[in-house]
C-alpha cells in the first residue's frame, strides 16, 4: 500500500518549508528512517526521513519550491506495486487554506476547454503566475520535462500575447517609484513585467531581472546608490527569518526597557566558578549565569512567561529558555528546557553542545521548538545596548549587551565597577510596564547579588 510523504510542521510557528535537495530520485529504493530530502526553515535546515521502506514512486515537489506544512512531497509504493501519479500541483493546492473568492471581474474572451480536457502539468512558480494573470495554461506552451508548463512558459505566453498599453493603463499598474525610474532609464515595458512584490507590485529586482535577460536592450548605467558588488536572494532561511521578524513587529505591540547594571560581584562569581571547576574541564560563560538568573526570575514573574492566543493569555507551566546563536547567514535559537531545574554546570554543557551542533547544522527541529522566553546576547561583539525583537509565539525577550568597565558612585565613592547593559523587549499586549520593568529589577538584583544562584 501506497505511503504519503508530506511536509512536516517541525515547530508550532511553521507555515512553509523549502525544499533544499532532494536526495533520492524517482525509483530508488528506500528503507525506513533513510534521509529523503533536505528542508529549509527559518531556523534550521532538516533532513525529512522516509516513513517506510519501499520505492520511491513519484516526487511532487522541486528543488527550490516554497510547500505548505502537510503539502504532499512524495509517494512510496511497495516494490512492484502499481501505483497512479498523481498531478503535483493539485496536490500541494489542496494542502492551502481556501482563498478568499475574487471580486467579480469584467467578462473576458477565452478559449473554453473541451469538457474531456485534463489540467495541463504545470510547476508551482508557473500556476501561480497564470493564476495571477488570470492566463489559460491550456494556451501556454510547454517546455519542462514531461510537457510541463515553467514559469518562463508563461512569461513567454505574456511576452507574446500582451497588447501595447496606453499610457493611462501604464500609470494604472502596481509599481514602486524606483522600479518606474529604472524601467524608464532601461527602455522596459513595465507592462511585461510580472511583479514579485505584494499584490503583484513590481519592484526594482524585477525591472533588473528584465533588463538583464533582454540583450538588445542597451546598458545604462543604474544610479550610484543601487549598484551592487552582490545581491544576497532573500530566500531559505535569510528570508523566512525576514518574513517572522517583520511578522512580529507587526504583530506585537513591542516594548524595549533599558537598565545599566553593576555586575562586578557577576563577573567575580563567575571567575571563581571556573576556578573551582577547572579540574573537570567545565568552562562557564556569562550566558550560562544569565539562563539561570532568567529563569529564577520567571518563577517570580510568571507574566512574562505566557504567549498569547485567540482564547487569551496563556501562563506557561514549563520554563524553556531559549538561547539565541549566530550562524554565518543568521541565527537559530535552540532550547534549555526546564531551565529552572536543571543545575548550572548542566546548563553550561547544554549551551555549548547547541552552539557547537548549531553552526555543523545538526540541530533536530526538537531542540528548537517550545521556547517560552529568548536571551540573545552581543556582549562578544562589543554592543552595550540594542533592541531586541521578540521571537514568536513569546512574549518577552532580553537583549544582553557586553560588560564594560566604567568609573561610577558606588557607597558615595567615585570606583571603577564592571557594568552591564540589559535590555527587555515584551509584548504590552500580554504585560504593562510596570510589571516587566519589576522582572528586569529582578534580573539586575540577582546580576548584583549572584551568590544566591548558589543557595
């Protein structure tokens, strides 16, 4: 019997995975747990393993596609069984919620299908395209393999079809001040350009696409501002960091404290922690010290705690600490879970196994996943304040920054003390300022007095 491979939710604010590589082909054999694929999140990049052993009968998905969490990916057939394809697209559409219907357009001239006629193959880039455009794939030649439509089909299909607009229609269309500049400077019909940008808004990466893949055109030379030495694709895990970040500052009502604090007992604490623990090669870090002060501080201030959802504000039982790690191309914030209870040289070996494992890529979606509140810290790079944003679905995050030291007043004395910046950022929807500025004195009066970590 026939298994489905679909794409797997690997943390509960996933909406979409892209498929990096895929490892096996069409007719391979496969056994169960044999790493299939390779999927790229904002977060980390997975190796989706087979469900069963068996044959690999068809891939629906390509390399590069963007697919819906529980978006069919594949079929695996038992060894000589007959297995139907099933049309890929179709497939993936059916895994998506339902569009909103359309507002009723003006009645346009097609060519009606025949009652028997079967939807043409046709790549996810390309439906969607025609879909857009409101174009009849059956009109559209094909060039893929296997007669499917690519999207350069259908942008062939525009090229070739598409009147010449007026000049009242060409300030109708959707596209950015810069995009019309460019596309006037180039010679470029705008009209022939399909937009990348929101509600199909054309953008200046699309008018320098067309420009570049049009060589009769001639070359002029782009304003200073916008040449560039190389273009970086907003795509895999760089964009959907983009696209959840933009979401939260969207989303939230984001708040930012900042408060200075004496952190010269911190630093001493710390020292002789690593002296005590030399011996069994234990080496602790600021971060360590700070999960723990954090999660202390959370069993006192419970608010800060708590995501927010449709039924209200939700308290969270668990104290899951998430610990924010630079990659070369961004960043992956894995989980010490049950923070509160776990000892601090456990703590330690935890965060520096994930660090480790996070930048050869060998975090499991596990370890990322049930945050419930996010230190992300820049001290290393010699940042003293800055803005951290909040990592959804939680509620409050804090910015660490480097300890410096300072000459201040201290017991009416001017000395030199090692302080340190701390900044919260927390939704106000879930917690007001008082009691999130009442978290972050608790933060500081531990930093102060760290030998309570100790009790």
């Amino acid at each position: 019997m026939a298994v489905e491979l679909k794409m797997l939710q690997m943390d509960q604010t996933m909406t979409k995975g892209k498929i990096g590589k895929w490892l096996v082909k069409e007719g391979d054999t496969v056994t169960e747990g044999q790493p299939l694929l390779e999927i790229e999140t904002d977060k980390v990049v997975h190796e989706q393993e087979s469900p069963t052993d068996g044959v690999i009968v068809q891939l629906l998905a390509e390399e590069g596609a963007n697919v819906p969490v529980n978006a069919l990916l594949a079929i695996i057939g038992a060894p000589g069984e007959d297995v139907p394809r099933v049309e890929a697209d179709a497939a993936v559409m059916e895994t998506q919620e339902p569009e909103q219907e359309a507002p009723v357009q003006p009645a346009q001239p097609k060519t009606t299908p025949a009652p028997t006629a079967v939807a043409p193959k046709a790549s996810p880039a390309a439906r969607q395209l025609a879909e857009k455009l409101a174009i009849d794939l059956t009109q559209v030649t094909a060039s893929g393999p296997g007669g499917r439509i690519l999207e350069a089909d259908v942008q062939r299909y525009i090229d070739l079809r598409a009147p010449v607009p007026t000049e009242a229609e060409t300030l109708r269309l959707k596209a950015s001040p810069l995009a019309r500049r460019l596309a006037k400077e180039h010679g470029i019909d705008l009209s022939l350009i399909a937009g990348s940008g929101p509600d199909g808004r054309i953008v200046r990466d699309d008018v320098l696409q067309a420009a570049s893949t049009a060589p009769e055109m001639p070359v002029i030379e782009t304003p200073a501002l916008e040449q560039a030495t190389e273009v970086i694709p907003m795509d895999g895990i760089r964009g959907i960091i983009a696209e959840r970040m933009t979401l939260s500052l969207q989303t939230n009502a984001s708040v930012t404290l900042h408060t200075e604090v004496d952190a010269t007992a911190f630093v001493e604490l710390r020292g002789m922690l690593n002296d005590k623990l030399q011996a069994r090669e234990v080496k602790i870090t600021y971060t360590d010290l700070l999960v723990k002060v954090v999660a202390n501080a959370l069993l006192e201030h419970p608010r800060l705690n708590a995501t927010l959802t449709d039924e209200g504000i939700h308290l969270l039982r668990e104290i899951n600490i998430g610990v924010a790690v630079a990659l070369e191309d961004g960043l992956v914030v894995p989980v010490i879970r049950n923070a509160d209870r776990e000892r601090l040289s456990e703590i330690s070996e935890q965060v520096k196994n994930f660090a480790e494992r996070a930048r050869s890529n060998q975090l499991t979606p596990g370890e990322l996943q049930g945050g419930t509140f996010t230190i992300t810290n820049l001290g290393n790079f010699g940042i003293d304040a800055f803005t951290p944003i909040i990592n959804p679905p939680e509620s409050a995050i804090l910015g660490v920054g480097r300890i410096l030291k300072k000459p201040i007043v201290h017991e009416d004395e001017i000395v030199v003390r090692s302080m340190l910046t701390l900044s919260l950022t927390f939704d106000h929807r879930v917690v007001d300022g008082a009691p999130a500025a009442q978290f972050l004195q608790t933060v500081s009066d531990c930093i102060q007095d760290p030998y309570l970590l100790l009790v």
